[in-house]
C-alpha cells in the first residue's frame, strides 16, 4: 500500500476527508521546518497543533519559519 492509499484509508476509518496532494505537500514542508529546527519530534506534533488550530498550512509553516533559529552569519 503506498502512501496516499494509507492516509485516505486511514482517513475513511476515522470518517474524515483525506488531504489533498497539496495539502499534504505543505504538511511535509510544516514538517522539515520543525524537525530540522528542533528535533524530529516536533515534526508531527506540529502538524496535529496546526491542524488542531484550524491554522492554513502555509501560514503555519510561515509561522514556525519565524521560530527556527537563524544560522550565524558568515
């Protein structure tokens, strides 16, 4: 089973509509902001934070864009 079969079956059994490839798009770049920021923990607890909010993916990733710590200058 690939993927995108998983999450809409695991969808279908919760009674929730699956998320578009776009959606799940920007779930994985939530995802890369918070895990390479802090730990790969935060990767999905972001995502369910985000999702509990209510909060529009993009600006969710915007938003822990603003968190991740800034590289030191060169």
């Amino acid at each position: 089973m690939d993927p995108e079969e998983w999450i809409a079956a695991f969808a279908a059994e919760l009674g929730a509509e699956a998320p578009s490839p776009e959606q799940i798009d920007q779930m994985l770049k939530l995802a890369s902001v918070a895990a390479h920021s802090s730990e790969r923990i935060a990767a999905p607890v972001a995502c369910w934070i985000a999702g509990r909010a209510g909060t529009d993916l993009v600006v969710a990733r915007e938003l822990a864009e603003t968190i991740a710590p800034q590289s030191p200058p060169d």
